[in-house]
C-alpha cells in the first residue's frame, strides 16, 4: 500500500489511541522544552495529529507542523482550532520537499519518523539544510536493529495483509552517525524506553 494511503487509512483510529507509554513521552517532552525558546521557529516533520507540536507550541513562536497523510493533517487543523492555538500551521509535504526551509528553522524535529522512511540516511541530509547554523535538531526514534529477528517477521506479516507500514531496522549506532554525518554535533542522547531503545537525540547544526 502507498505510504501516504496507510496513514490516510488510520488517522482516525491513531488520533484515538492512547500513547502507550506516557512516563517515556512526557519525559522525552520535558527534555525538549528545556531546548526551546519563545523566538523560534519550528519545523516538526512526520507531526501526525498534531498532539505534539500543540504541546510545544506555548513555548516557541510559530511551529510549522507537517505530515505526508493528509488525514492526519486535517485531525490536526480540528484540533489547534479545538483548542484555539494559532502559531501551528499544518502542512501536508513529505521529507523529501523540504527545498522552500532552506536555513530558515531555528529547530527542526522529528518524533518517530525515522524507522518509517526507506532512505533515513538521505531524509536526515536532507533536513539538515533546513536548520539554521548552531540551529537545534530534536528527534527520538525506535532503534529495533536488536530485536530484528523478532519485529521483521511479525511486521512482514503484518504489511501482507495492509496492517503496517514499512518500519526499518536501525540501530542506535546507525542513527547517531548519520546525524552526526550530517554535520551535526550531538548534545544529548539518551534511550527511553530502554528495550527495545526509542533513542533520542538533541543535537546542533555546525
């Protein structure tokens, strides 16, 4: 199934799911407010629903919150108006049509992304040309290069019959040097949960 199509498929049953482990977000939460300023601007890629960038979005000011599911995107556009927050705008756009950033993000950030896209390698490349210079870099990804004899079979299975998306099998190690590679500088990183590592990262544009 085309990815966009997944997604679109799911929105609604995913804007009604319950974070599962809310100890681990809110921490990851907590960490990047404390890397916010109230003069940024924000590009929040693979926002989902919006529940995120809503959260942050007192704490910056603008967040331009993007999706390749178009469903999802307009979850998020109810929600923000729900809740009357005005600085998060919603675009729909894919990683791979971030040519309009260029240098203009304070920080860019990217919550459970970077398993789903074929090319990370490529999609972090190209997202680091939309940082600014000494520009932050905030993502977690789950890293299941470990547990890969136990998540691709069951996964394989699962996109047979249209339930999963595509999901790679990074390691923590992989996913550091490609930021790293990048032209980043790491600042913080940490695995939360700890098996199998959702690892985040907090890292600066040199």
């Amino acid at each position: 199934m085309d990815k966009a199509k997944f997604w679109d498929k799911v929105a609604a049953k995913y804007a009604k799911s319950p974070i599962k482990n809310m100890a681990a977000y809110e921490y990851t939460l907590e960490r990047t407010k404390s890397y916010l300023k109230k003069t940024d601007h924000v590009l929040e890629l693979g926002c989902g629903t919006g529940s995120t960038a809503l959260l942050l979005a007192k704490h910056v000011k603008h967040i331009i919150a993007t999706d390749l599911s178009r469903n999802m995107i307009e979850i998020g556009k109810e929600k923000a108006a729900a809740q009357k927050i005005s600085n998060v705008e919603f675009v729909q756009v894919e990683v791979a049509a971030l040519e309009k950033g260029r240098d203009a993000f304070d920080v860019v950030m990217a919550f459970n992304l970077f398993h789903l896209v074929q090319s990370p390698k490529a999609a972090i490349s190209e997202l680091a040309a939309c940082v600014k210079k000494d520009g932050l870099f905030i993502s977690k990804t789950p890293c299941l290069a470990g547990k890969a004899w136990l998540f691709a079979p069951m996964i394989k299975v699962m996109q047979l019959f249209g339930k999963a998306p595509y999901v790679g099998m990074l390691s923590v190690a992989e996913l550091d040097n490609m930021i790293t590679d990048a032209g980043f500088e790491i600042l913080e990183k940490g695995d939360s949960p700890n098996a199998p590592p959702s690892h985040y990262i907090v890292a600066r544009k040199m």
